[in-house]
C-alpha cells in the first residue's frame, strides 16, 4: 500500500510541473497523450508494485501464432 502512494505522489509531482505549461500553450492534444500515458506507466507501476507479473508482448504473439504454427506444422508432415 505504502509502494501505490508513492507512486501516486511522484505522479502527482510529474504532473503539478508538466501540465501547467501544456495549458499555457494550448496545447490540448498533447496534453490528451500525457495523461493517457501517465495513466498507463502509473497502473504499471503499482501492478508491479504489488508483485503482480504483467504479460510481455510477446506473449500475445505467441497466444495468436502458436495455433497457426500448429496448423503448418501438421500440413508440411
């Protein structure tokens, strides 16, 4: 629990200094992809701050083309 408030805070740090610019400047889309990027590296770090393990991507590659292989491999017997 201690691990997800630090990590709460450091964002809440990364974004008390890099938002105020992006909304001097106008600059909507940007700070759209921001947030959405935070948000995404902030989940990651407290999963892995639990000890929790997060799939690669490769193994989404090999969950869609293992089946295939299997299929080639058994025509080319």
């Amino acid at each position: 629990m201690l691990k997800s408030i630090g990590i709460l805070l450091i964002a809440a740090i990364i974004l008390w200094i890099e938002v105020p610019p992006l909304l001097e400047k106008k600059l909507k889309k940007e700070l759209l992809v921001f947030a959405i990027l935070l948000a995404i590296a902030v989940g990651i770090s407290i999963t892995l701050g639990f000890g929790k393990s997060i799939p690669t991507p490769l193994d989404l590659l090999t969950f869609v083309f293992k089946p295939l292989n299997d299929v080639i491999a058994l025509l080319l017997k």
